[in-house]
C-alpha cells in the first residue's frame, strides 16, 4: 500500500520550476498570509497559534503557544528579540537545510507574522556555519522581502518596524541548545545557561524576553494564521497537531525526507511503504526515531502504549515496533522520542557496538564542556565505547558504560547531557549481548570505518 | 566592592518555611540553597559557586533533592500528620547554588540520590586529573582532596589514558597555571572580569579538552591577580612566590592585618618556625571582603631583608657598634636627658601601632615635648582596595594627638639647621633624609635615636639605632583610613634582638621618667580606653577578629582630637 504525502511546508519544494526568488514565492500565493496576519492583530495570532496546539519542532516538542504566552508584550519595558533556530545539527535532521535551500521566504513569511504576534522589533536568524550556500540564500531572501516592504519600517505601511538579522554559528552543535544560542549570538562561547533564573522568556537574548524557535516550527505559524488554528489542529492527532517533516537515513531503499500529518502512519508504514523497505532485502534490527540522541528502539520489541478508544475511555494496548504512531506521545510512551524527525534506520548487519561508538564519538566531540558530568563523563563514554571496538574491551564495560551514562543524564545544565547519555543507556540495555560478545571475541578490531572516527 | 554577595539575603527579616533534612526552619525567601544548608549547620560542598562572584552553576557538586509542598485543588497546602507541610519531592536533582528557597520547600542535603550525584561529580572530576598531589602546592587545602575523602570511592574506575594539557603556564608575572589540574569552575575567570573589572582569563577548546588561558596578546598581571590563587579551589593556579616554599599543613596560621597602606586588610599570616611563607587575605565585609592586593600580599620579603636591624647600635667615635639594650636604652635617655624638652622633636609614625604610640604619648608628655609629628606617606590609590594613604594608622595616630599630617615636621629641617631643635627621636624606621631633611642637617644633631626594621641613611647616621618588629612580629591594633579599629597579632619573633615597639618605648620612657605601669599590651589597651574617648568602652577582646568601627570618617576629621 502506498502512502501520499500531505505536504504542508514542503510543498513548493522539489516541484518543477518553483525557484526560491520572491517573485517565484508571490506567485505561489507568498506574502498573502503576511497581509492577513498583519490584518488580523498580534493577540488574533497568538490565539490561532494556542488553538492550533502546535509543537515545537527543534526537538523537545513544547507547545509553542504555552512557549510565546510566557512573554506578554503588552507587559514588558524591555525589547523582546526572536530568535529563528537555524542551527540544525542533530544526526540525522536535514528537514530545515530543505526549507532553508529551497523555499526561504516561506521561513521569512513565518518569522515575520511570528515577530508580528509578539511585538518583536528585531529577530536573528541563527543558522549554523555548515550552511554556507544557506547563510547566502537567506541574506538574498531578507534583501527581497525588505525591498518588497515585508521588513523594515512601516511593514506593508501598517506602521510595524521589523529587522531581521542573519548570524552565522561557528561551528558547534551545542549553539543549538537555546540558550547556548543566545550567548553565542551575544558574542560569547556558547555555554548554554542555567535554568532558573535564564529562562529566556524572561532572561533571553542581552536579558531581555526572548523567543527561540525552530524553523519548521516557524514556518507552521504561517499556515496556521493561513488556515486557522482550529483547521489546523485538525491534521495530525489530539495534542499531535499539523504535520511533521520527516528525515530518513540508514538502511533503507529510499532514503530522504517526507512530510505526512503527525501520526499518520507507523514506523513500519515509514520504512516499507513510503522509503521502499530495509536495503538489499535485509532485516530490519533498530530505529533511532528522533535524531540521534533518542533512544533507540529494537525490532521484535513491545510496547504498551495507552491510547483514547473509541468510548474515550484510556486502553492500554501492546503494539510493536513497526505498529508505532510517529507522534510525539506514542514514542515518548515507547521510551524514546520524536526529537528532531530524524530516522535512522539500521538493518541486521549493522554492529550496534560500531553504532553506538559512532554515536558516542560524535557527542564527545561536540560537548561544550562547561559542566562535570557531560564534560568528563561524555569523553570516558567514547573512550571506552572506543576501546571495545577496538578488541579491548573488560567484562565489566558494559555495565561501567550504563553507570556512567546514569550519572550524567539529569545532572547537567542543559539536555545535552540526555542526548549524550541516552543512546548508551538505551543501547546497552537492548543490545547488551551483542556487546558482551564482541568483548568476548577482543582481538578483533571493528571495521575501520569507525575505528576512524574514534581518534 | 563586590557585584555580588549572594551570602546576603535581600531582606534578612522576610522568612520562609523551609524543610532542610527533615527539620522545619524558618530561613530569608530567595536566600540560595548552599547558603540555606550553611545557615542550617549543614553543609553543600560546590566548587565554582562563591558567594562574591556571579552564579554558573558548572561544576554540579552543590545538587541536591528538592522538594515543593505538595497542594490540595485549592492550592491550600496539603498538611501531614504532624500538621507540616507534605512535600512533593522531584525526581531530578537541582543545583543549591542557583536556587533561591521558596515558602514549603524541602532540601534533602544528604539522601541517596545526592550521595550518588556527588560521587558521580567526585569521580567525573578525577578521572582526568594529574596525581601530582605529592608535588602540588595546593595539597592539604584542596577543596578536590578534602571532596574526594567525603564523598568520592577510593578506587577508580577509569583505565583509560588521562588527558593531557598544557602545564607549568605562565600566566602573569605572578601566577603559574597547570591546566591538568584546572577544574574548569571558572572562578578565577569570573573573578577577573567582575571583580577586577579586567577581562583576560577564558577557556578555549571544547568539552574535556577544554583548557584556562589568557586572551591572545594579554598576560594575567593585574594588581589582584593572586587572590584567584585563593579562589582556585584546586593547584591550577599558584603563587610563584610561594609554590614549592611550604606545605601548607607546616604553617601557623596567625590573624593580622595589612599594614602595606592604609586600607588595613585582614589577612592571615602562614609562618613557620620563625619564617613567613605568605600572607592570604581574611574575609571582612567592611573592610576587604576576601580580597587583598598582590602588592600587600607580596610584601613580606623585607621580614628577611639584609638591611634588617638585629641588635641595638651605639655609636662611639664616629661609628655604630653593636650594644646591648641597657646600654642602648640608657644611653638613648642620657641623650634625651642633656637637651631642653623643647628642644627635642620626636617623629611619630604611622606605621606604629596605637599601643606603641600611646606609650609614646605618654613619654612626650611626661617630658614635656611638643614638637611631635608624622611623616606622611602617599601610596598608590586604586579604585578599589588600595588607598593614597602609605600609613597604616594615621587616623591611629591623629587620635592620640601625635600627628598634624606633617605640617609640624616640614618646619624640623631649618628648625635643626638653626639649632632649635637639637634632639631627635625617629620611630616606624623612618627614613628623614627620604622624607626631605638632609643627612648634613642630621648629622648637626646632639642627639639622633632611630628605632625601626631595616637600617637607612637617617639609622646610620643615629647615635643610637633600637631594631623594632614588623606587623608580623607584634601585636597591637590600628586605625584604618575609614575610622576601622582593627588587631593584629604576633606570627613570629622579631630577628635577632630586635623588640616589639611598645616595649622600646616602655623601657626608654623608664628611663627617662622611671614612670611605668604597663605590663602588657592588653594594659596598654586598658589605659588607652581609659584615657582616649574614642576608645572608650572598648577592650582588647571587643575589638574581635574583624575589628570594630570607631565612627564616621567625616567626625574622624573634624578635629575632634586629643591634644597631646
């Protein structure tokens, strides 16, 4: 059975001929839903935004109204700044570069209504370094929006002033955690803050409220103001509300990117119908189902995830692996997360040990370093994850590498530290055989391509 | 002084309930939750969090299990059998140092979950730090060594390769940085930029391999820089002058106070056997909070200096010879003795303490000396410790009537030059030919008695040289600039034969008046109470640890002085 996509915000993207110049974005109906916004009044659009029960789209899944009600801009002496998250680094995640690359002003038509709706003057646009050929698109595309008079002063001669400025990261992923952007963006290393006092509502960006939001996230805004928040949260799920964009990588036929309600379809509905099944007719043996630091999941497990029945009494139903609902609650019930939308699929040839060093090797790299646990426990977890590949793991390994991962997760300032702590927590304890095994068999190093990344 | 004083609360007299390991009390709203535990005779070890700098919350050693009241629908609090409060305990730990208590918050400072947290943080902290404890000067202060035997295993676990870093740094002109050793709390980082205002400490590198360094192109050389050596709560940052001096457990910790300018920091001295290793500041709100200048901090070397004074010096055709102190004492009143009272000038000092020169007061007076003054000493202001006072005890000596901020001394030149003047009494080691007067003038002099620490061009010239005791070798007190009426107290002995000033002063005054009845500094303080109204009512004892404020600085200076 074949599944269509129900493309939302992707849908101008990869159709023929559509280029991502305004006169191009206007054609296909751009800058109207500015219009209507702007028509509609700050308080009307926040209110759409509440109804549409949108969440967020960056990683952790907040309600993005509850996130904007916390600043009231009627209330506050002090400028409220927003901030477009453009840092996306999550392995796995390569929906926004999408949007970035191909439909930019979409980005810009949601960032300004969204700036509109909470009295913001001057926004960033906070993309990460990587993104050299993006940080040009969207420089082109503020140039054409503001020559259009959809930025600047007296936007659309409504007398709303608004800038928005591109600012480049430098190169790390940790500028993706909200408030580790907000020092970066302030011209500091980017060491995200504490919580409290710096929520950034109230203690953002040069200590004034602030919003940080996804790109995708942003670019919803836009159809929500378009269709209402109501119509809107009518696609997807109760509490799983719009769409959800969809990057698939690993071990399947059809790699890439796919837009569907939220919730639409299954994990295994994802893997063999829409990407085309496992590659080279292999089995499949595991899903990252969020980027790449949620926890993974394993084929043949179960389930128990609690679902409204019909007479809307609450029923507990076992559902495996491949029956899962890619939505926020039904992963986050299966002990994982949607994150960041990133899939990863691994087939049964892949050495969950290789996977897990690989995973490992990446957070060691990119741990900020401010705090104890992540700083020196993320480093011992590469390290020893490098050392089994290697052929020389101890017997007791796997259960120092859970004991480590257990007192770094929850103590540290920013969810870094889960990101880091869960793939191992959770890789050790489905997989936990296929490690002893290696150990068992030391003297026999991985495959290079991995030894590689450890050094 | 301080951007922050997080040991301070907001409004001392606006209290919570607050649960602290099952006991209720009543604790300042918004006080943080280090603070509280502290308060509470509990303690929360941290290692970055300091009550005078901003709050980072990195180091994860302060966290603890928090707890909310738990509420009914109303939001009325739900009660427990004993009529307290119930607490809805969170699952995940917080930090105390970023936590300010609330009404009904239960902090659990020692419950498993926290015993686990600390010892994961202890563990963290040492897999990749160097064993240099038997060479390291920090060993036996180190907040790492003490942590590690409270709540760390023993054991490690790690068999990994350490990580190496940069070691033996030099930072600044006085400070050498180990970066294996460095923790990362950015203390001293944040030390520089808010307290000192002086933007060069940072870290480059990212996670483990992160690494303290000065900016490109700046040395860490500011006038402060060696209170991070303090605040360092491991060996990252030491002292050049002191590292591989001493163990520190070796030292005789005595309380003093600065006595490089007029600011007065309490400081301890660390001495042993005779010999000052080094001075650290001592934490007193109103005076230096817990920070002191390298200059002051730095200024002990002189204890040891070769123009140190050991023995009283006669002279006798022409030369000094070394005499005893009832040869020198006796000779010194005979002077004193062969010339009119109002022939004789005497050169108080600010350096000397209130008791030594309130036996001096009593000395002029009894002799009926007026000409009595001090030489003014400016030093090197800055907006923040130092001030432009190089006296230590001016105000000390204004209040006894001994000093007229040299007005009084200009004159003594052309006054000894004409012969008006034909005795001098030199105190504090001042230096007069320093201060202006010339050695041909001086040398015009029946009489020249020089008392002090290290020998100058007025001591060679004296007739008799009686060595005195530096600020680490006596007991007394002083006034600082802004009305601070402060101890110190005796770390070593004074070389050789050199005597406490009080007693110079007691033995000559003897001599010259067979007037005596002070037996010891603490009587020396009793008649000053007795006598000096603006230390009435006060006692040794009263004066405390961290000195008591005599008045304003504005009726300090309004004349209110006792005539001598």
């Amino acid at each position: 059975m074949a599944f269509s996509e129900q493309r939302l915000i992707f849908k101008n993207i990869d159709v023929p001929g559509y280029t991502r110049d305004i006169a191009c974005y206007q054609k296909n109906g751009g800058y109207e839903v500015l219009k209507k916004g702007l028509a509609m009044g700050g308080g009307a659009i926040r209110d759409e935004v509440k109804k549409s029960q949108l969440r967020g789209r960056g990683g952790a899944g907040f309600p993005t109204g509850t996130k904007w009600s916390f600043i009231d801009p009627t209330k506050t002496t002090k400028p409220i700044y927003l901030i477009c998250n453009a840092d996306e680094s999550e392995p796995g995640t390569f929906k926004d570069r999408q949007i970035i690359h191909k439909d930019p002003h979409q980005l810009l038509e949601g960032m300004i209504l969204s700036c509109f709706a909470n009295g913001v003057k001057l926004a960033y646009l906070y993309i990460r370094c990587e993104f050299t050929e993006g940080w040009k698109i969207m420089e082109k595309a503020l140039n054409e929006a503001r020559a259009a008079g959809f930025l600047g002063k007296n936007i659309l001669k409504t007398g709303y002033d608004l800038e928005i400025y591109v600012h480049r990261g430098a190169g790390a992923y940790i500028c993706g955690e909200e408030t580790g952007l907000i020092e970066s963006l302030e011209g500091k290393r980017a060491y995200p803050r504490i919580k409290p006092p710096y929520f950034p509502a109230v203690l953002g960006l040069y200590m004034c409220p602030t919003i940080v939001n996804n790109v995708e996230t942003l670019c919803n805004v836009k159809h929500i103001v378009d269709m209402g928040g109501e119509a809107y949260a009518k696609i997807g799920r109760p509490n799983n509300t719009g769409t959800r964009l969809l990057c698939v990588s690993g071990d399947v036929v059809k790699p890439g990117y796919y837009e569907f309600p939220v919730g639409a379809l299954t994990l295994g509905q994802l893997i063999n119908d829409v990407c085309g099944g496992i590659r080279n007719g292999n089995r499949l043996k595991a899903v990252i189902p969020g980027g790449s630091s949620a926890k993974v999941l394993k084929a043949g497990e179960v389930y128990k995830i609690k679902e409204k029945g019909s007479d809307g009494n609450m029923l507990e139903k076992e559902v495996g692996l491949e029956d899962l609902r890619l939505d926020f609650d039904t992963l986050a019930a299966a002990g994982s997360m949607a994150g960041s939308g990133g899939v990863i699929v691994m087939d049964h040839t892949r050495d969950m040990v290789e996977c897990l060093a690989n995973i490992s090797a990446f957070y060691a790299h990119e741990s900020c370093g401010q705090c104890t646990p992540c700083r020196e426990g993320v480093l011992w977890l590469k390290k020893i994850l490098g050392r089994i590949a290697e052929g020389h793991g101890r017997e007791d390994d796997p259960a120092l590498l859970k004991e480590v991962a257990d007192k770094i997760a929850g103590r540290t300032i920013c969810a870094f530290g889960e990101a880091a702590a869960w793939p191992v927590q959770s890789f050790i304890a489905k997989f936990k055989a296929e490690f002893s095994a290696r150990i068992a068999r030391n003297g026999s190093a991985s495959r290079h391509d991995t030894i590689s990344l450890l050094h | 002084m301080n951007p922050w004083n997080h040991d301070v609360a907001k409004d001392e007299l606006d209290l919570v309930d607050v649960q602290v390991d099952g006991v209720w009390l009543r604790m300042p709203r918004g006080l943080n939750v280090v603070e509280v535990a502290h308060r509470s005779k509990k303690f929360i070890p941290h290692y970055c969090y300091h009550p005078k700098l901003s709050v980072v919350g990195n180091c994860r050693m302060c966290l603890f299990e928090m707890g909310t009241p738990k509420t009914n629908a109303d939001r009325s609090p739900v009660l427990g059998p004993d009529g307290k409060p119930e607490i809805a305990w969170m699952p995940r730990p917080q930090i105390g140092c970023a936590t300010g208590v609330t009404q009904g918050m239960g902090i659990r400072t020692d419950s498993p979950l926290v015993k686990d947290c600390r010892n994961g943080v202890m563990e963290f902290l040492l897999i990749n730090h160097p064993l240099d404890c038997p060479i390291c000067d920090q060993a036996g202060e180190c907040k790492l060594q003490e942590y590690s035997v409270e709540y760390g295993t023993g054991t490690s676990r790690f068999v990994e390769e350490k990580l190496k870093k940069p070691k033996n740094v030099d930072l600044g002109k006085r400070i050498v940085l180990d970066d294996e050793r460095c923790i990362l709390c950015s203390r001293c980082v944040r030390f520089s930029s808010e307290v000192m205002k002086d933007d060069v400490l940072g870290f480059v590198n990212r996670g483990s391999h992160s690494t303290l360094t000065a900016y490109p192109g700046k040395r860490f050389d500011n006038a402060y820089s060696l209170n991070t050596v303090d605040l360092c709560p491991v060996g990252a940052l030491t002292s050049k002058d002191f590292r591989f001096q001493m163990r520190v457990w070796f030292l005789k910790e005595t309380k003093s106070i600065c006595t490089s300018c007029g600011t007065g920091c309490s400081t301890t001295i660390g001495s042993r056997e005779g010999k000052v290793h080094r001075v650290t500041p001592r934490e007193n709100e109103a005076v230096n909070s817990a920070w002191m200048c390298d200059y002051g901090r730095l200024n002990i070397h002189y204890l040891d200096s070769k123009d140190r004074l050991h023995r009283p010096l006669l002279k006798a055709v022409g030369e000094q010879f070394p005499g005893t102190w009832a040869d020198a004492i006796h000779r010194a009143a005979e002077g004193l003795g062969k010339v009119k009272p109002e022939e004789i000038a005497v050169v108080a000092s600010g350096r000397l303490t209130n008791e030594e020169l309130f036996v001096l007061k009593r000395l002029v007076g009894e002799l009926g000396v007026t000409r009595v003054d001090m030489v003014p000493h400016s030093g090197q202001a800055d907006n923040f410790l130092r001030s432009g006072d190089g006296n230590p005890n001016g105000r000390g000596a204004e209040l006894l009537g001994l000093s007229s901020g040299g007005r009084k001394f200009s004159s003594w030149g052309a006054e000894i030059v004409s012969g008006k003047i034909r005795a001098l009494l030199v105190l504090g080691g001042e230096d007069l030919v320093a201060a202006g007067i010339p050695s041909s003038a001086l040398q015009k002099l029946d009489v020249l008695l020089f008392s002090g620490i290290l020998g100058n061009e007025t001591s060679r010239l004296a007739h008799v040289v009686l060595p005195s005791a530096a600020t680490a070798e006596k007991t007394g007190s002083m006034v600082n600039v802004h009305g601070r009426l402060q101890r110190m107290t005796r770390a070593i002995a004074a070389p050789g034969e050199a005597r406490e000033d009080w007693l110079i002063l007691r033995d000559l005054r003897e001599a010259c008046t067979g007037g005596n009845s002070l037996h010891s500094v603490e009587d020396v303080w009793k008649a000053i109470a007795a006598e000096v109204p603006q230390f009435a009512g006060l006692s040794w004892a009263k004066i405390g640890d961290l000195g008591v404020q005599l008045e304003t600085r504005s009726s300090l200076s309004g004349g209110n002085l006792v005539k001598a």
